[in-house]
C-alpha cells in the first residue's frame, strides 16, 4: 500500500507543474529562482522529495500563487495532519517513531474507507 503522504506529495508535484505550465516557467527556471538543481526541482514535481513548509512558500510566491492552492488535492486542500510532514526533519528516535505508527494508522483508516466506499 502506498502512502497517502507520498501520495499526497505527488498531487503537489502535479499542482506545482500545471502553474508553471500556465506562468509558462520552466524546471530549470522555476530551479535558478529557488537556487536548487533542476534535478532537485524534477524530483519535487515527481512527488519523489518531501518539501517543507518555507520550500512551499517559496515556490508559491515564485509563482504568484498561493501554498493552498498548491496543496489542493481533488477539489480538496490537504488535511491538516498533512502539514505535520511539511514541518522538517524529526531528530528525536522516539518521536520519529511515534509519528510514523500515527502515519500507518491514518494509511489504514483510509484504506478502511476506501474499501467500505467501493
């Protein structure tokens, strides 16, 4: 079962991309403005890197618009417990750990819920 964050960071990816096709910017532009690689910045777009929080702002206000829009996913901004992941690096084990056994209950309370909706 994949990750409602990784999948979550994919719809991002997706967010992020439809605007710079609509400001006409490219990876590579939208890369120079944030001083990271265009490889860094493919791999944000893919979904394939966690961004956080001043990493969204950036982007948003690059591209004049707004970090909920870019954390829209089907009509839908990202829950709250989402931003959790955009808060950095954990450094603490137990906390770390502790994050992710909420992370894994979540991931099944929404399979529960997609299996009780089909």
């Amino acid at each position: 079962m994949e990750s409602i964050y990784a999948n979550n960071y994919t719809e991002v990816g997706k967010n992020i991309s439809m605007v710079m096709e609509q400001r006409g910017m490219t990876q590579q532009n939208l890369a120079n403005r944030l001083g990271i690689s265009k490889q860094v910045m493919s791999k944000i777009i893919k979904g394939n890197k966690a961004i956080n929080v001043t990493e969204l702002s950036q982007i948003a206000s690059i591209l004049d618009s707004t970090t909920d829009f870019l954390l829209t996913v089907n009509n839908n901004t990202i829950s709250s417990d989402f931003g959790c992941a955009f808060m950095g690096m954990i450094k603490d084990d137990e906390t770390r750990a502790k994050v992710e056994l909420l992370r894994n209950a979540i991931d099944q309370i929404y399979l529960l819920e997609e299996l009780v909706n089909e």
